[in-house]
C-alpha cells in the first residue's frame, strides 16, 4: 500500500512543487526587477496573482470533480464511463474558458476596484487572462488523468510548464524590460504548452481504453446532474477559500508598509508546504475513488491510514525546515543591498511562528479534502468549509483592533486546522467513507 501511495504521490509532488517554485521564482524576478522598491513591485504582483488565484481557484472544481468520478469508474473498470468524464470535463473547461475571455473586461475593472490595483496590475491582468483558457483546460485533463491513476503525465505537464514559464519571464522581464507584464505574458505561453503535451500524450497513452464517444451518453441528464452537482458544492467550498485568500491580500495591503510584501513572501513559503502535502492528497483522491469503485473496504482502509501517516510526516519535515532556515528562504525574494531588505527581515521575523505552527494544523485537513473528493462526498466538503470560513472572519474582527496582522494569521491558521477537524467528525470518524466500499 505504501508503495501504492508513492507511487502516486511522488509524482504528485514533484508537479506541486513546481508550481510554489514558479510563485517565487515570479516573485523573486519582480524584487530583482525593481531593486529600488522592490516592495511596491512585489505588493503589484501578488495583487495580479490573487485575481488570477480567485478566477483559477473559482474553476478548479472541474479538476476536483472529473478525478473523483473518474478514479470510482476506473476502480470498477467502466472504460466508456471514463471515455465520457473525460469529454464532460474538456467540454465544460472549453465553455468555461470562452466566458472568462469574454467577460474580462467587467471581471478585471471590478477586481481592480475591489484589490486597489493601481496600472501597473491592470497590465499585468490583461496580459495574463489570455492564459486562463488553456489554464482550465488542464484543470480537466490533470483531473482525467488522476482519476485513471496516472501522476507520470501531469508532472510532465506540470514540469514544462513550469520551466517555460520561468525561463520566458526571465527574458520578458530582463530581455525586453517589461516588468510584471512579461511574467503575464510568459503564463500564456507555458499553459497553452502545458495544453498542447497533455493532449498529444492522451492518444498515446490510453488509445487502446478510449471508447467511442456517444453523445447522447456524454450528456445524459442523471450523470451531467451528478457532475454538476459534484462541482457546484466543490465550486462553493473553493469560493471560501477564495475568500479566504483574496481577504488575507486586501487586508494585508491596508496595514502597515512593508505588511503586504512581507505577507506575501511567508505565504509562499506555506505554499510550498502545502504543495508538498498535496501531493499525498492526491494520491489519497485517486485511491479512494479507485477502491470504492471496487468495493474493496480492506484496502480502502489501510490507504486512508497511511496517507494520513505520510502527510503528518511532511508537516514535520516543513517545521524543521521553516525553524531553522526561514531567514535564508526570505533572503532569496529580496535583494540583500537593497533599501528594504533589512525592513522585510525584520518584519518577517515577528510573523514567521505562525508559518511554522501551520503545516501542523493543515497537514491532516489537505489528506482529508483528498479523501473527500475521492469518496465524492463534497457537500460534506462544502459545509465544513462554510463552518471554517465564517469562524475565520469572525477571529479576524474579534481580535484585529488590538493583535493587527497576527489576527489575520491567527484566523488564517484555525481555518487551516478547523477544515480537517470538521470534516472527521462529519463523516463520523471516517465510518461514512468507509462503509462506500463496504456496499454490495
């Protein structure tokens, strides 16, 4: 089972990894651009960034749905249903795709207003929605192919994209001195390869599983109404966290200088802990799909076991990590001769406890959104969410007057850690996921 996991898993996070690495390599080539504010450089991007996070984040249920769904009919070994989640899926990412586009003129004049984005990420919001197509339409094949159990061809994916995307910003950004525009730019041209491989990689890999597509079947009424209701209770549960985030960023820029930049560079360093730990909630989503599919409530149990095992073993290793070289991680963001960096330092020093008490609060939730979706059990997913975000909002205003951004923190990290306690005891210990592969 272990190795089953791993399996998975390592592949999972080799492409997780890279995607917090392309955030700071994108952050640390906006500090080195403007060595002289490099803060104010920094604060545009992560602005342009949250909005991208709201638009992606608000369309990744189709990644989330898709692999669920697909992982019970790969378990079952129901090849026509796999062959038509995977048209559901492209079909919807596709529509999804053309309204974005279409709607992103009143999408980004509202964001703008609502994040206070000056021009300089208005630029980099009209470069980079052209990215948001191809970027939801690998939301749909990273889904498919997680649901089938196959980790190899989404790191590939995820691996090319991630490289092209730093080495086009590199020479956006220094060759032709765009600034954050050209790390916009460079997102369109790594998704719409990212596209490319995973198409090219689809007739390859599993020509001989594919079926022939009956669109009649495609869109059956009860399946799409079971795909549909999937994704709008993981659409809600991912507005939350959108929330979540977007409010964390508002706030932020509000507070205090040198808070924004400041609050972003230790959210990278959480991302990158939450990348890592994901890696093993996928592995989690594509196997407890797979062995509900197959009734197989023995394995079943044993997997859910150890992916909480491993991903309680990662918090731990982050925690080290985070305790004894945060100092060096910052460094890496910020210029050391340049005119802020001793102020982000020091900034960075109050704060960085809570970015070394959080792997442990959110360590065991992340495996647990990935059992969740696997079992497809989203509305459980959904409520705990509603729950966890309401308390968040309510520790923030309770305590900002007098605890300013530790307050933020201190309700970011029990929303973190009240996900995953909520969750247990609304599946009763798990019970209600087991007993899934338990029926006959």
């Amino acid at each position: 089972m272990n190795r089953e996991i791993l399996r998975i898993a390592l592949p999972n996070i080799v492409s997780n990894i890279t995607v917090p690495l392309m955030g700071i390599a994108g952050t640390a080539i906006a500090g080195h651009w403007d060595s002289e504010n490099p803060a104010a450089t920094i604060g545009a991007l992560a602005i342009g960034v949250s909005i991208f996070n709201f638009i992606y984040w608000n369309c990744g249920f189709v990644r989330m749905g898709t692999s669920g769904l697909t992982a019970q009919a790969f378990g079952a070994g129901d090849y026509r249903e796999c062959t038509r989640m995977l048209v559901r899926s492209l079909s919807v990412s596709a529509v999804m795709g053309l309204a974005v586009l279409l709607l992103q003129h009143p999408l980004g004049e509202f964001a703008l207003r609502i994040m206070n984005g000056n021009q300089i990420v208005s630029d980099y919001y009209y470069a980079r929605i052209w990215a948001v197509p191809a970027g939801i339409l690998l939301f749909g094949f990273n889904g498919w192919y997680t649901g089938m159990q196959n980790a190899l061809i989404p790191m590939l994916t995820a691996i090319t994209v991630n490289v092209i995307h730093i080495l086009c910003s590199l020479w956006f950004v220094f060759g032709f001195d765009m600034g954050i525009v050209g790390i916009a730019y460079a997102s369109v041209a790594a998704q719409t390869t990212g596209v490319v491989i995973a198409a090219v990689a689809l007739p390859f890999r599993y020509g001989k599983l594919l079926t022939r597509i009956d669109w009649r079947e495609v869109f059956d009424w009860h399946p799409m109404w079971r795909f549909f209701t999937i994704n709008r209770d993981i659409m809600l549960r991912t507005f939350c966290i959108v929330a979540v985030y977007t409010f964390f960023t508002a706030v932020s820029a509000r507070m205090e200088e040198g808070v924004l930049a400041v609050n972003t560079l230790l959210l990278q360093l959480f991302t990158l802990f939450s990348y890592m730990n994901d890696g093993f909630a996928l592995a989690a989503e594509a196997l407890t799909g797979r062995f509900i599919g197959a009734r197989d409530g023995k394995a079943l149990r044993r997997c859910l076991k150890r992916c909480l095992v491993w991903g309680t073993l990662i918090s731990v290793l982050f925690v080290g990590i985070y305790v004894v070289g945060w100092r060096d991680l910052v460094g890496l963001f910020v210029p050391a001769d340049s005119a802020d960096a001793g102020r982000i330092v020091e900034l960075a020093g109050r704060y960085i406890g809570w970015i070394i008490a959080i792997p442990i609060a959110a360590a065991v939730p992340f495996i647990l959104d990935g059992i969740m979706i696997g079992a497809t059990q989203t509305r459980i997913m959904r409520n705990s969410m509603f729950y966890a975000t309401a308390i968040y909002f309510l520790i923030f205003f309770a305590f900002q007057g007098w605890a300013g951004n530790d307050a933020l923190w201190l309700a970011f990290t029990l929303f973190m850690f009240l996900r995953g306690v909520l969750q247990f005891f609304m599946t009763r210990r798990l019970r209600s996921i087991y007993s899934q592969a338990d029926l006959r």
